[in-house]
C-alpha cells in the first residue's frame, strides 16, 4: 500500500513540538517501553494492530497505552476499518532526540507485562 492510499494520521504533536519529559514520561511503563522497543526493533516498515504485539491485556488498556504513546510523539496511528494501526515515529524521534532510540534499542526488556 503506497502513502496515498493510507488513511490519515490521526492527531499527534508535530516534530517541533516534541518534548522530552512528556515522550519519557510516556515511555517510563514497561508496556509502552516494549511497543516502542518491538516497533523499532522487529518492523518499522509497516502499521500494526494492537494484537501483533501479543499482549494479554484488555483492550481497553491497550487502547489507553497506544493513545499515551500517541499523544506523546513516539508513534504514528492510522484507523483502518474498526483498527488502529500504529508505527514507530523513528525519523521524527530521531531528529529531535538524537541518541533516544539507540537507548531503546539496548534495553532490555524480557518481562512479562
């Protein structure tokens, strides 16, 4: 599927307004930790549900951890039918906090949530 024929971005903050103490705070729970970490690390080409990370929570408790990850600038989501889809934003990350991603990368996060 080409960027023209993706749904729209829903609402997040652009790069510029990227702050660092709101993407760490969103990044202090280990559950979101390991969306960040599995986004970078296992696919950063396509969108994915919630239900490829594999976590057993309620939905409405993903559906709460996805919106604070949104919201804080680390992932892009885009609403495919009844699903969201969501993507690290690793350029925009990147460019504004240069080094945070790498920090990611090596922390290890082998617990369970």
């Amino acid at each position: 599927m080409t960027e023209s024929e993706r749904p729209p971005l829903l609402p997040e903050p652009p790069v510029d307004a990227l702050r660092l103490e709101v993407v760490l705070g969103a990044l202090a729970d280990p559950l979101r930790m390991s969306v960040a970490r599995k986004l970078l690390l296992d696919s950063d080409e396509f969108d994915h549900p919630c239900g490829w990370f594999g976590f057993d929570r309620p939905k409405s408790s993903l559906t709460h951890h996805f919106k604070v990850l949104r919201e804080a600038g680390v992932i892009h989501q885009r609403q495919y039918g009844l699903e969201r889809r969501s993507r690290l934003r690793i350029d925009d990350l990147n460019r504004r906090f240069p080094g945070l991603l790498d920090l990611i990368a090596s922390t290890g996060q082998d617990r369970r949530h």
